[in-house]
C-alpha cells in the first residue's frame, strides 16, 4: 500500500522526532498531543531542528520550507487517525495505555491504515490483539535522537503481514532510515543489548570499580562507542531504562535484574537529562 498521511501520537521527544523525520520525507504528517503546551513546544524544537540542518547543510531550504507545510497539529487521536495511512504511536511505555490506543485507532483510523508503536521492548503482538488488523499492527522503532539516528527497527509481530513490513521499510527510507526487520522478541535488538550494556555499567559503578566518567571514556575509546553508557542512559531516561530492565528480567530471567543502584536513582527522581540530575548533572537544563 502507498502511504501518504503519517499520524504521529504523542509529541514528547520521540514523536515531534519521528513527526520531523515524517514532514522531511515528504509525508503529510499530523502530530497528537493532548497538551497544548507540548505541541507548541514540538512545533518549535521541529522549527529548530530544520533551521540548524539548513544552516549546516544537511538540509535545502525548499525542503525545509516543505516540511513546514507538511506538519500540522491535532489535540485528538480522532483527529490525527481518521485520515492516516499510517499512526505511529509515541506515547509512555505502559502496555495498558498502548492497548487502550490501539483499540481506539483500530474504531477510528482507516480500514487499511497501518497501526504502528515505536515501543522500545513491549509486545506488538499484545497491541495488535486489541485490534482486528492484526497484519496491519508492526512495530517501528526509532531512536534518539531521531533527527541524528539512522536506526529503525522495524519489528515482526506474530501476524504482522509482508505487505505491512513492506510499506514500512518505504516509509523509513524516505526518512532517511536504515531499516533492519526483526522478530518480535523481549527487547527486540538493540535494547536488549543496550539494556545489559548500561545494567552491568551499573553494577560496576556500584561495585566502585571505576567511576562513572573513566567508565564512559573506556567504552567510547575501547570499543568505539559513540556514547558511553551513563551519558546514553541519562539521554534516554533512567526510568525508562529500568522499565525496559523489569520487563526483560520478568520474561528473560535473572541476567536482566536491574542493578539496585539504578533503582536508588529514579527513586531518587534522577531521570537524566529531562530531571536535570541522572548519573551526571544538567543545570542549565
């Protein structure tokens, strides 16, 4: 199937990114928030992004002009979805919400419309159950920052049909994506790796085998890592990551308990960079 309208739900980091990347690549693309307030802002970090990319280059100005166009707003997921080809849900990592969403998508949106989540490690097979579309629900996970990241995973629930993971992979390379399809597993790829990566890191700062910055530096110069595991997990979120980790250690087993130390933290209210204090220290955030 052709898409041409993308609706994106949630306009929190990962949707006014995946609603960049949408705009960019031509899509007519509506972004959903309930809150006012975060679609402003959206609108505006959108604006940023596109402006920084034309002044670097990396981005024309007819396209930035064109993007522009193609973004618009909506407060309702009824508004956003009744015209989509494709909803991509970007809302909290809560399995109930994303089942509630998906229920209602599955009333409002299009028959054909494709019904995606970009969640980093739950059940497309679960979301899709709430549907009767199940060949039509996928996963299409995208990273942060989206504007900067070339990763999508597209994920391969029980029933998700050729077709779906087809039109799918066009949508991310018109992004600009690499796309890799994986089978529905706990974690899927990346944050199955990437979540014992940054618990271990944990553990290690805890057992004060090296401080947090010498064990950052290791990573990135050792073994080429872009980003140390402390700097990445206070980008993504520490409570994030440890509702990743308690999902992982529900369904995978003891190697995947979160490090008593990361659970210190968020209870602590250290999220990362959103709190301003993670690992490290943000004041001007």
């Amino acid at each position: 199937m052709s898409v041409q309208t993308i609706a994106v739900l949630g306009a929190g980091l990962m949707g006014r990114g995946i609603a960049y990347a949408a705009a960019l690549g031509g899509y007519r693309t509506l972004l959903q928030d309930t809150s006012a307030a975060q679609l402003e802002k959206a609108v505006h970090d959108i604006g940023a992004i596109l402006e920084k990319g034309v002044a670097t280059g990396k981005v024309t100005d007819e396209a930035a002009v064109a993007a522009r166009k193609h973004l618009s707003t909506a407060h309702s997921i009824e508004d956003a979805a009744r015209e989509a080809d494709l909803v991509i849900e970007a809302v909290p990592e809560k399995m109930e919400l994303k089942i509630e969403i998906f229920a209602e998508l599955d009333r409002i949106a299009p028959k054909h419309a494709i019904l995606a989540s970009n969640t980093s490690s739950l059940s497309i097979t679960e979301m899709a159950a709430a549907t009767s579309r199940a060949p039509q629900v996928v996963g299409m996970h995208f990273f942060n920052p989206v504007h900067r990241m070339r990763l999508l995973e597209i994920v391969r629930a029980l029933e998700t049909s050729d077709a779906t993971l087809s039109a799918c992979e066009v949508v991310g390379e018109r992004m600009g994506k690499e796309c890799v399809t994986v089978r529905e597993s706990p974690g899927f790829v990346t944050s199955r790796i990437n979540a014992m990566i940054g618990n271990e890191a944990f553990y290690m700062l805890q057992e004060g085998v090296a401080s947090a910055t010498d064990i950052d530096k290791a990573l990135k110069l050792g073994l080429n890592h872009p980003m140390g595991p402390f700097e990445l997990v206070d980008l993504v979120g520490l409570d994030t990551r440890l509702s990743i980790l308690r999902f992982l250690h529900r369904t995978l087993g003891e190697k995947f308990r979160p490090c008593p130390l990361m659970e210190q933290y968020v209870a602590a209210g250290r999220l990362g960079r959103k709190s301003g204090r993670g690992v490290y220290d943000y004041p001007n955030n």
